[in-house]
C-alpha cells in the first residue's frame, strides 16, 4: 500500500510545482507515465465501474420505450450526481417503441420425423405480429439473397429460411457477423420482393448453441411488412435437416409483437468541467439502450460503466482535466440512433467546441487499439505518438478506421475515435440472453476503462 | 466453398514449378501469405484440435505417476497414430508420484462466532499428511516472510497463514502471480524454520472466488516437513476475519496426502519428417500433466492438443515441411521437469540439430505475441520478419523473453520461443477445479495453433 501511495502523491506535486510554467518535454513524459499508471492500477484494484456494471445489470433489459430504459436512464443519471460530476442533465428525445408481446413460437408441422417441434426463436427487432391465430406456410432454405432471387418463382406464399452462417474463417469476428448480417437487416425485405408471407433467420453468431440471437430488421414502405424471427444455431441446422427430409413440411409461426407510437425518452449527459478550457468539450459516449433480452451487459451497460468511470477515475486520483470532459449515454442506438442524432444537432448549434467524441460499444473484452476517424495523418500520428502511455492499459495500436454509430452524429467535432476492445467472444453473445452480467470480465473492462481514461486525460492536456 | 479449394490448390502449384531453382522474394511473399491464411482458415473453421481437447479433458486431470496419466498418454500416441504422424514414440522416464487422498480438512476452533466453520482448501501438491487424528493449532496471519521473520519468535507450535493476495494492479498477470507464489512454493520452509507445525495459503489467484488454487510447494532436508494447504480467496478473507476476533482461535487441521515412490512414466512423441533436412529438427511441445483438481484444460491439455494440431493442419492441407516438425508432450512439468530434462538429454546426444523448439504452456486464450530467448538480435530480428504472416493469426509482437518451462531443458536447441497469449483471465482458473474444458474460448484456442503453425511452417521453410 505505502509505495502506492507515494506513487499517487508525485503528480500532484508536479502539478502544483509546474504548471505556473511551461513544463518541459521530459517531465511531461514522467507526469503522463506515472498519472497513466495511477489510472491503470486504480481501475484494477478499486473495479468501481465494474461494480457499478453489477448494478446496472440488476434493472434487466433496456430497449428504446420500455419502462427499463427508463428506470436506467434515472439510474445513469443518479450515479453520475452521486459521484460528484459537475453537471448532470436529461436531454429529451422521442425514440421507437417496439415491444416482443408474449408470444412467440414456431414449430415444424406436416413432417414425419419432426412433426410438433418447436424451434428456439425470437422475433427480430421492429418486426410485425402474426394474425392472433399465426400463419402456417412451406418453407424455402436460401443461403443468399442472389439465391433467393433465382427461385424467385418458388417464394411466394413461403416463409424464406436465410440460413447463411457467419463465416468463422475470418480473424475479424466483425467481418464475420458482416458476412451474414445482411439476412437479418434486409431479409424481410428481400422475401416480401417475391410475396413471401415469412422470413426466419439463422442467428448472426459465433457460437453453435441455440440461444437466438435478436437485432434490428427493415422494412420499406414500398413494400408489405412480413414478420421475420431468428432461429438458434442448432435449431436452424435442425430446420435445415427436416426440409431435406421433409421439403413439403410447414412452419407454423405466432407472433404478438407490434410497434407502439413513439415514445419519449432521454439521453443522459454528465461532465466535470475543465480548468483551462472549459468550452473545449471531450465526448466519452456509449449507448443506453439495449436489446430487451439479457442484461444487455457487453452491449452496451458495460460501455456505459467505463464512461461513467473515466470521469470517475479523474475524481478518484484527484486529476483536474483542463478541458470539459462529457459523458454522453446515447439512447436507442440499437433501432434508431435518435439519441445520437439528436445530441448531434444539438452538438452543431453549441458554441462549444467539441474537440473530440471516443466511443465504448464492441464489448468490454480486452482492450487492443483505438480506431481514429480523420483524414488527417498528423491527428492520427498525434494520437499514436501516445501509445507509450496507453500500452499501460494493454493497447497494441492506434490507426485510421470508423469510430461509432453514435458519435459519428457529431459531425462537428474535430476527433472521432473508437475503442476496439478484442473481438472473439463478443458475437457469442451479442443481442441474446447469454448477454448478462456474468460474462464481463472485471479485469479487460477496467482495462478498457483505463485506456479511455489514459486518453482522455492526454487529449485534455495536449488539446488537438 | 469453391474459393476455399482455389487458393488450397495455389501453393502446391508453386511448391511443384518452383522448389526446384530459388524461388523469388516477392513470390515467397505470395506463397507464405497464402499459407498463413489457410493455415488460419482451416484451424478457426474445422476446429480439429479443440475438438480433440473435448475428449482429452474426458479423461480427467493427469498428475505424474497417477493412473490417469498413462490413460492420457496412450490416448495422446494413439491420437498421433490416428493423425497419420510419421513416428510416434514414447520416452520413458521416472517421475515423482504424490497423491493427495481422501481426507482434506480445515476447521475453526476455540472461537465464539466462528467455531466449527470449515473452509475450502486443498493440500498443496507435495505436502505431507498430518498425523491420522489431524492437528491443531493456534494460527498468526503474516503478509510476508519477513514480516514472519519479524515475528519468528511467536511461530513456535502455530500454523502460519500467508494471506498475502496476488497485486491485481499489474497489467501482466503472470507479473501479479509472481508477486504472491513464494508464500505458497517456500511456505512451508519458512515456516519450518521458526518451528511452525503447518501452513495455510491465501489462493494465488486473480479471481475473488473461494475455489483452492494448488500447486507444487517445495521442503529442504536441512528443515522438517510440516504440512502445507491453500485455502479459496473468501474463506482466506474469512480466516482473517475470524482471527482479528479471535486472535487464539485454533485450525484442526487434517490430511491424507503423501508421496509414493517414483512412477514409470513418458513423454509422448511424434512427428512428421522433413523432405529437405530431415535431420534439422522444430520442437513443438506442451505438457501433458496437469494438476489433481479439474481436466487441466487451459494447464496444459489445450497446449497439448494445439501442438498436435499444429502437425495435423500440416497434413490436412497437404503441407511438405523441409524439416522435421516434433510434437514433445513432456511429463511432470508441474511437479519435476523429469520429463523435459529426460528429453533434454537425449536432445543433446541425439545427432540430430535441434533447430528450434516452441513451447505452449500460457493458456490457449488469444494469441498476443512469441518470446524469443536468445541473445542474437539477428535471430530475434527473424522471427520479427514474419509478423506480416503471424498477424494472420493475431499474434502483435515477436520480442526477447522466457520460452518455456519445459524446452528452455532441450539446452543445444538453437533457438527457444514461448508462445504468449492473452493472460487476463488464466489465473482465475490456474490450478484449481475451475480449470476445466468449458473455459476454453474455440476461436482464441484455435487462433494459438495457427499462431504456432505459421511460425512452425517459416521456421521449416527458412531454417535459421
């Protein structure tokens, strides 16, 4: 303990010894060093965010529109007053409210052999219902839309079954899960092309279990709506089997779920203000909301804890940024982006300055990098050139690639950047109920805290 | 699929037209990129070796002289005979047989509020038995040898209870175990010194659970053997507790282990010859023995099962190497060496050039980077040519560091690599019953041994 805390009071000196003046480059890189090191090992030791994850989780799911969402949004906005930020406020938005209802349920009929089963499913995101009493129809396998569109003429009527898996081949489970992501997003509007009545769809996964995987489907307006559900791993290879055996068997599918009017909702927004520059803002933002099964733990309760905490690791360790530092909770980032859009316009009309926006939502494994979102070699080299210090928290890399789905709303600010934790276990449980609290690892999430923090810290010093 | 078969037919092509007369640079590029992805393709897809670790970890944990260890090693050599490897034979070798019984118990006494509680421990592997009836003993809590030093004169009769924890602020976790293992290794000597009757052990452990964490504790002749346990992080925290309160409360303690005489036991070993330099010959090996508690997945039955899958990717994607690719599965790394340096001395009065040896015994989580333990910055400069393949993998970094317990024995190898995975989460599991197959990650064991396969294959290409 004792050396830890002769560690902690060196900067402080430095601080109040130093900053009359202009500091020179070396002292700097021993300041920058020793504070990046107070903030790694605090985060391990203390896992105060982590803790606070623990929490949240407890509150459940928390999609755009429930009444969990909102519960968490005053949750957010209570611990944030609790730990001391300067200023705390709800920023209003109406967002999507969609609700899965009650029932969901398919099951093969007309077959020998698998007559009866029941098929693990879950309705996509934004999906119509059935009529109460379901609709029953042939089902047609597809392993593409191009597919689809050669048996164009066999559609109709059917239910499509999109059962293309994520191509486990790439290192990228990113890549992966954009091999086959497409079926869900677009399949409804594919099979309605050729008056389909249903799509299910395997789930975009990593893992072969049979827990279904949910997320956001579309629809156009040009075109009917037709429910779409996702089938577990096992269950779709069970699916894919019977229709060998059985190609004329039928798939009864029930759902109640429905879209409701829009409903109001809230971004929730912190910030310790700067010393030096208090109208040069930071962004550390992560999104709210969640698909409403699991605990939305990896995606996205765990982005929002390291943001909570990067300001709180500023309290913790007594650093007093010279610039705005701003925690920002996007809602409805999983079938909207509302709340991004909305802090975006209101991020354009503000006289302040946003100097720069890091987003938290790939799950909170290990930290490898940070993805910088400019064209400019120098602001990236500039970010690189401070590697030594966020090697500290375990980063490998700093390059050129895309930041996030909510701060990209925030056109107007300088720097864009995303963290990119590891990837390999994050679609194992993405957007499903194995989504909980359990599968947060507290040392790679304060990790990843630290190295937010470790970066914050150096853009409130250096500015851009 | 169809793409899969194009580029797997490309490098046999250019391995026909081209070995002939020296292949060009930048097509050696094109070649060992090409076998790099395959190499990456063919593990993350097929799964081979972490379908074999689902049945290896079936036979249960495999500590030298144990029946199940012979169980493990027939299986591993039949594996090899299966896998289609050009020899396999097995090296006899003496090994030390401890066993820890039937009976292991911890019990509070003489204290108001704690009386009667049992806490969750483990014999220490090695320790010996308390007489048949058990022991008891008043109990002092020390951080430190020193801190026992200090407090030498208070030892006599009591049992001492190291309850130091492993320093979760550091980054590298093998750096945190390394902070706390010497209470449970030399314990026991310590505490014999002072006349203490035994010793309990805070578990060396990154995880706040109450799971015992084992492992080798050492006696001298020079000093009486007294019995040594470790105990789950929560009951250490309760042992504590329970001591502030009752400073005179006494620990029954009660155990059955001991030690038999040597066991006849092997290394298993298998390879596939070189069709250049069959006499120049690349090491790569694991351990087959594990610890008494759980299956021994990540220590070290996944090490054993990604090295032999390093051959088989050979095979299954009809790979020539130049050189002879060893698989070494050493017994009694946990508790002896005996057959790492039973295999070192046949490795340096074998004629054959031991050219390099690779060692997986880190876990099989994501594949972060390859120590190279030499002194030639040239050699080291090498291996580091080949990031642009290893990347393929995820492997970041190739620098100077520790190989592995049981090659850095095989003294007249060229050059010794330890293959480093990510380690966050390897010692919440480390020797304990939580060590089992389910915390195997598929992606990030399979990630390793194509790490280790694409090294395996530059090294038989190049040579060194």
């Amino acid at each position: 303990m004792k050396r830890y805390f002769i560690i902690l009071t060196l900067p402080s000196l430095l601080f109040t010894t130093l900053t009359a003046q202009p500091i020179t480059d070396s002292l700097k890189i021993i300041q920058y060093k020793e504070v990046a090191q107070q903030i790694v090992s605090s985060a391990l030791k203390e896992r105060k965010g982590y803790e606070a994850l623990k929490n949240f989780c407890r509150i459940g799911p928390r999609l755009s529109g429930s009444r969990n969402s909102l519960i968490a949004i005053n949750w957010a906005k209570n611990k944030m007053i609790e730990l001391g930020f300067d200023s705390v406020w709800l920023q209003p938005v109406m967002v999507p409210h969609w609700e899965r209802g009650t029932i969901q349920k398919a099951m093969i009929m007309n077959s020998k052999k698998f007559n009866g089963t029941e098929l693990n499913i879950l309705a996509l995101g934004g999906s119509i219902g059935t009529p109460t009493e379901g609709i029953a129809a042939n089902v047609i396998e597809v392993k593409s839309f191009a597919e689809l569109e050669k048996r164009k003429d066999e559609a109709k009527g059917k239910i499509i079954f999109f059962s293309r898996a994520v191509d486990q081949s790439l290192l990228n489970t990113f890549r992966g899960y954009g091999s086959a992501v497409d079926q869900r997003v677009y399949g409804a509007i594919e099979g309605a092309k050729y008056d389909a009545v249903g799509v299910i769809v395997r789930s975009v996964t990593t893992k072969y279990d049979n827990v279904p995987h949910t997320g956001v489907m579309l629809y156009v307006d040009s075109l009917p709506g037709i429910p779409g559900v996702t089938v577990g791993y096992e269950d779709a290879d069970l699916l894919s089997e019977a229709l060998k055996e059985d190609p004329n068997l039928q798939l009864a599918l029930q759902l109640n779920c429905k879209t409701l009017p829009d409903a109001k909702s809230y971004n929730v927004i912190g910030e310790i203000r700067g010393s030096e520059f208090p109208d040069e803002i930071i962004v550390v933002g992560a999104h709210l909301d969640s698909w409403d099964v699991g605990d939305g733990a990896h995606d996205d309760g765990a982005g929002c804890m390291q943001t909570i905490e990067v300001v709180d690791l500023f309290k913790r360790l007594n650093i007093k940024p010279k610039r705005t530092i701003r925690v920002v909770l996007f809602i409805n980032e999983e079938n909207g982006s509302r709340g991004a859009k909305e802090y975006g316009v209101y991020a354009e009309s503000s006289e302040q300055i946003h100097l720069a926006a890091i987003e938290s939502d790939r799950g909170a494994f290990n930290p490898v990098g940070f993805n910088v979102d400019t064209d400019s070699t120098k602001l990236i080299e500039k970010i690189e050139s401070w590697l030594p210090y966020l090697k500290l928290a375990g980063i490998s890399w700093v390059r050129k690639g895309g930041s996030g789905a909510d701060i990209s709303k925030i056109i107007n600010a300088k720097l864009l950047i995303g963290y990119v934790p590891d990837n390999q276990r994050y679609f194992d449980i993405h957007h499903s109920s194995s989504d909980v609290f359990e599968e947060v690892h507290p040392r790679e999430f304060e990790l990843g805290t630290a190295a937010m923090a470790i970066l914050v810290y150096l853009l409130s010093e250096e500015g851009l």
